[in-house]
C-alpha cells in the first residue's frame, strides 16, 4: 500500500467516486464553525493487555465520549450538516449507542428525534434515549426491522434519516478518532485493532488513515461468531447477508455489513477475525478487572483478540509483522451494559 509516517496524505481512492466527499473534507471539522459534539478522547498505554498482547498496547478510549462510544462523532456529524439544511425530524434505527448519540445531537440542536429499537434492546436503554428527549418505537427482533421501520417513517413523513452507520458523513466523522491518534502518538501504530458491527467505524478509520498518510497501516477488524457479516462477505467475496443474529453482542448485529466496510477492505489491508461470544464476554470481565471500566460485548470482541493471544498468532501466521513496536486498540464503547447485564450474559453463556 505504499506510503510512511511523514509523507504527504495522499487522497483517499474512495472520494473520488462520491460527490458527497472531497478528501480536504475528511478532516472531519463540521464546517459553520459549529464544534463537533465529540470530545478529543484520551489515548493510554495499557499493562496488563500489552503483557497478554506481548507488544506495547495503546488504549483509545471511546468509551467516555458524550453518550458511551465513538458513535457521537460521526453521527453528530451528521446530524450537524443535516440540521444545517433544516428538517423537521430525525429518524435513527439502533440497539443503543447510535440511538443515544443521535438522541444526544438531537437534543443539543433542537431537533426532535425518534429512535427504533428492535426489542433485543434492554430496559434501560429505551429509559436513557427517552430521558434525553427522544421518542422511542419498538419493531421487529434485531437491527434491520427496527431500520425497515425507519425507513418507513422516512418515505411516509418526510422525517431524516440518521443511519447508524452506512453514510459517507458518517465515516468522515469518525476519521477525526485517525487525526488525534496522529497528534498524540510518536509514531505511526504498527496496527489498529477495532470491533466490526455494521462497518461504520472501520470505514472512518480507513479514511482518516489514508487523510493523515498511514493507510499501510494494518487494521485487525474483529466480530462475535453469530453477528460475523464482514467475515462471511470477504469470504465470498461480495456482501452476505447473515439469516439471523446469534450473537450475544447485540451491537455488532447488522445482518449484512456497509458496502463501504468491504470497499475498504480492498483499499487498506484488513485482517478479519472472528472470537467466541464466550471468549468477547470474559475479555469484558477481565477489562473491568484490568482497568476498572465496563465496555459492552461488541467491544469485548477486540479485548478479545488481544487477551486470547490473537496477536501472536497473526505473527506466527505471517500475517502481521513481528516484533510490534506498538497498537491501538479502539475501546469502542460502554453505553448499553450495566454489572447486571454482565452477569446475566455469564449466566447465558454457562461461565463462571
């Protein structure tokens, strides 16, 4: 792929065909001078998954962004440039954080906002969308009824449509995560490890790898067995449609991933892996034991990868470069589990 710590950015291949996008603009400053709603999170070298992880491991802590996860920067983004042209009502399917950060942008634009839950979605959830302001509708079982709702309510009344994680604002907000990495690190990671849900945040990444000139960089792009549709689509070779979500980590659970994510995946090289949700749920015990903060399954699935030894083994596979001098791992998020949540999916999976 070319390209060093230190050269010029060089255009992102994807832009080009989208009018939508030109890569000045993948710096991902909301323009009008609004500031962005996210906030500029701290990046920490972490002990204990550098020991597990045998290279030196950054944490980027997305985790205590407005609302829980990294979801705030690109979809207040989005929401941003959306009010700007004016609209009556934002419309956002989610099982949680996208739903919380629109709800969150919403509020602080004064913009109404409904959000569709499938009924997967906890109690608590529901109760923290409607204390910030949001309507909340139920429909279907997972992620793609709730957005066939939306949808709906799109082509019927006129509402905009804040999609979770397929929209080119979207990415473009979510490379800002790339641009603080760039400012605060010496030099360039030797890969970036982060969670597949729907696709939106590896498409942000990629972008912003390629605006600040590291898009060489690997990036290990990690899913629960049940929830797995970028695995299944680099496989074939084209995008798969999953028949159900499986997985325990009901944040991943896009039944097809962004066409954007497989894109990307020819553009940077991205190394898919897939981990138990048994092995997703106890990387989120050991992390709170670890560093004293609860992150959802979804999230698990990348501590995961680090704490089962996944790193070594790419090395041993050739697959990624051996020695490290150092990754990022992207903790992406907190929003929607509580200590009782944890238990019951330890309960759920027969562990200990």
């Amino acid at each position: 792929m070319g390209g060093t710590h230190g050269e010029q950015p060089v255009p992102h291949p994807a832009l080009h065909s989208r009018a939508s996008i030109t890569p000045e603009a993948m710096a991902a400053q909301p323009s009008g001078g609004q500031k962005p709603f996210h906030i500029v999170s701290p990046l920490l070298e972490s002990l204990p998954l550098s020991r597990a992880a045998g290279t030196k491991v950054y944490m980027k802590l997305e985790n205590v962004q407005p609302t829980g996860s990294f979801k705030i920067r690109g979809i207040g983004h989005l929401c941003q440039e959306a009010a700007k042209k004016g609209c009556s009502r934002f419309v956002c399917a989610s099982g949680g954080s996208a739903g919380l950060a629109a709800a969150y942008a919403a509020q602080k634009l004064g913009v109404p906002v409904t959000v569709v839950v499938p009924s997967s979605t906890g109690p608590g959830t529901v109760r923290r969308l409607q204390e910030m302001g949001a309507e909340v509708e139920v429909s279907g079982q997972v992620w793609d009824d709730a957005n066939g709702r939306a949808l709906e309510l799109v082509e019927t009344k006129g509402w905009v449509s804040i999609h979770p994680f397929d929209h080119p604002l979207v990415w473009q907000g979510h490379a800002s995560l790339v641009q603080e990495l760039k400012d605060s690190l010496d030099t360039k990671p030797d890969a970036i490890v982060l969670a597949v849900g729907g696709g939106g945040l590896l498409a942000g990444v990629v972008a912003g790898l390629w605006r600040v000139g590291w898009q060489d960089t690997p990036i290990i792009a990690v899913e629960t067995w049940g929830a797995h549709s970028l695995h299944a689509a680099l496989e074939a070779g084209r995008l798969i449609t999953l028949p159900d979500i499986t997985s325990v980590a009901k944040c991943l659970g896009a039944k097809t991933v962004a066409a954007r994510a497989l894109e990307c995946a020819r553009e940077c090289e991205v190394i898919s892996q897939v981990v138990e949700d048994a092995d997703a749920v106890r990387a989120v015990e050991q992390f709170l034991e670890d560093e004293r903060m609860l992150v959802q399954p979804a999230c698990g699935a990348a501590l995961a990868l680090l704490y089962t030894g996944g790193l070594q083994r790419l090395q041993r596979e050739g697959r990624l470069r051996a020695p490290l001098a150092s990754v990022v791992l992207v903790v992406c998020g907190g929003s929607s589990i509580r200590p009782a949540q944890l238990r019951a999916l330890k309960d759920q999976l027969g562990l200990e």
